[in-house]
C-alpha cells in the first residue's frame, strides 16, 4: 500500500525504483532482458509497497473486473472432487453468486518448492480459502497483498476477513462423547492431514505441536476432550484409501496381524476416512460394530457401506458453500462482509454398539478428558 492508503501501482514502484513506468512493467512481465541491479531495485521497491504484480482485472477495461472468483482446494484438484463435502459446497457458492455472472477458478494448495502460490497472480477478482488448505496462511498472505475481497470457510483467519466457520470442537467431542457412553474406553481417532507434507504418520506431540490444518486441529481437540491419551494417525487427505491404510495402522502389526492393544473405536474425521475404516476392519476380519465401532465427521451419502448407515456428525456444507458465496457478493458490491457461524447435528447410525464383552482383559482402559 501507498502512503495514503492506495493499493500501490506499478507507478507507484517506478517512482520507488527510481525507473519508467515501461522499465518496471518490462520487470514484472519478464519478456525482455534488463539489468541484474535494475531487475533488483524494481523487486525491492514492490516488496516495499506490498506490490504483487499487474491487476489481472485491468484486462477488462468496460468492468474494471476479471468476472471471475479464485477458490483455493487442499492438494490434488481430481482428490478435491473425490469428496461430497467438496462437491457440495462447491455447489452452494455457485449458486450464491449465479446472479453476479461470475466463474469459478480453481486453485491447488500444492505450488512447487519456491513458488508463490497460485493465488498471488491469478486473474480474480475475490478469493474463497477453504481452511482444509495446508497453505491457508501463505495464501492469506498472498490475497492481503492484492487487496482483494476474501472470505475464508474454517481456517484461522484472524479478525480481518469474513469467515464462515463450524464448532468442529464441539461437534467431534459430541461423538467421542457417545462413544465413551457405550463404553468405549481405548478409543482411536484418524485425522485429516495436520501440515503440508500431508504424511500418513502416527500422532506425536511434535507433530500435533507443528500442525498448521486448524479443521484437523480442531476436531482433535475436540476428541481429546474426551480422550485426552488417545492413539491415532494422521491421513494424506479425506479418502477412502487413505481411511484403509490408516485403519490398518491402528489395528494390526506390520504383518497383518490383530494387535492385542487394537482400539474397541475409531473416530475418523471424515466421512469418507471412517468408511476406509470400515473396509479395513472387515478385511482383518472384524466386524462393524460387533468387534470395532466407527463414527465419522460430514453428513454425506458415503458409498462402500451397503446398506448400513454411518454413525456421523453432519455438518451443512451446502449452506457453508452459500454462505461464503453470499459474502463475496456483498463485498464485490462495496459493502462490507460478515462472518457466518454453523452447527454441526448428531446422527446415529449403525456403525457403533457397546465394547466386546473381552475387552477388559485385553486392554487398559484411558482415562476420560475433563
């Protein structure tokens, strides 16, 4: 920004550097060769003004505008559109903003090493983070810079952004609390990804200390209300496979073998990692819910469970995806945003019942959270 509060141009580096308008734009497009020293100046007059590159937005000169909303989805964009929650809210933000004829961009998390990310100079004219990104924070960063309308769906956005959160908390130690009420007492938790390595890895303390995903933080204060010494591993992402492979960690030994310590639960922290969870289980041979109870996190029509019925914590994605539309009409029209609150609702399912009859001479049971 300028002395006065403007969001700085490429002018406004020129005069900085101490260079034409044409030698600082000639910088910023790379298209021809200037001098090391030049090049350098330009750079540090922008970083100094906070300049992040020519505003895509000029190229429509009648609007002013790009006509089109950046959203910024966790890792792979084909493993994005592999979960419902996704797709669904997806589907609230388009309608949302159906009337302002804009597009939708979408943008991975993942730039590679020594890259901006990919929101620093995308053709936009707003932005939507989704808090599951592993990058929210550099691309906070990125979007403050441009000066562009943002609104972030659960990530820890601090107070300068509109925001539509969820009581992730309390709606994981909802569950947890039910399973504690069958008596469940050695009990296991498989979260999303916690940082962007996005590794499959038993939860330490480090880890969780280092984790930057507050949605998987969250639900994981929130279960260790109830289970504060609980085991547990952290997925690569929100996928079926990822639910399988994680299981199996908690459950058997590295030759495939039933742990004799194995959790009498799982509380995965999504939908679709629960159901992963599932196959797992009935490939070592136990079964749901006799021998293991699962309990998920999103409300969705989970494929892979035949005609059992999940026992999960449903969270309204269409309205979140909506909600955060609605904001960034509001903002595109000059008007200020403001932060939408939801809740998420129990659902019993038929994925959870009582601890085996065994499990009192097989296990030590955890204490119980405050």
């Amino acid at each position: 920004m300028t002395t006065d509060g403007r969001r700085a141009t490429i002018a406004d580096v020129a005069r900085e550097a101490g260079v034409s308008t044409s030698t600082a734009s000639v910088v910023f497009s790379g298209k021809v060769n200037v001098a090391d020293a030049t090049r350098e100046r330009v750079l540090a007059a922008a970083e100094s003004l906070g300049y992040a590159g020519p505003d895509p937005r000029a190229a429509s000169l009648r609007t002013g505008r790009s006509g089109i909303v950046g959203v910024l989805l966790g890792g792979e964009l084909r493993h994005a559109f592999l979960d419902p929650v996704t797709t669904v809210m997806m589907d609230g933000l388009a309608d949302a903003l159906a009337d302002d004829s804009v597009g939708l961009l979408l943008l991975r998390d993942d730039p590679r090493e020594g890259e901006a990310p990919p929101i620093a100079d995308a053709p936009v004219d707003a932005v939507v983070l989704i808090g599951c990104s592993t990058r929210i924070r550099p691309a906070l960063d990125a979007v403050r810079r441009r000066g562009l309308p943002v609104v972030v769906i659960e990530g820890d956005a601090g107070a300068d952004f509109p925001q539509v959160t969820l009581n992730n908390r309390e709606a994981s130690a909802e569950i947890a609390e039910h399973l504690f009420q069958l008596g469940h007492r050695n009990v296991a938790t498989i979260t999303l990804p916690l940082a962007e390595d996005r590794s499959r890895l038993a939860l330490t303390e480090e880890r969780v200390a280092a984790a930057t995903v507050d949605v998987a933080l969250d639900r994981l204060a929130g279960f260790r209300h109830v289970y504060p010494d609980a085991p547990g591993v952290s997925s690569a992402g929100s996928l079926v496979d990822e639910g399988i492979h994680s299981a199996r960690m908690l459950l058997a030994d590295a030759d495939g073998r039933l742990r004799d310590d194995r959790p009498t639960a799982i509380v995965a922290q999504s939908d679709l990692l629960a159901v992963g969870a599932i196959r797992a289980a009935e490939e070592l041979g136990l079964r749901v819910p006799d021998d293991l109870s699962v309990v998920g996190f999103d409300g969705i029509s989970a494929d892979g469970l035949g005609s059992q019925r999940l026992t999960t914590i449903a969270q309204p994605a269409l309205a979140k995806g909506r909600a955060a539309g609605e904001q960034i009409s509001r903002m595109l029209a000059g008007e200020p945003g403001e932060s939408v609150h939801f809740t998420c609702t129990f659902r019993a399912g038929e994925t959870t019942a009582s601890p085996p009859r065994d499990v009192a001479d097989r296990v030590t049971p955890q204490p119980r959270g405050r």
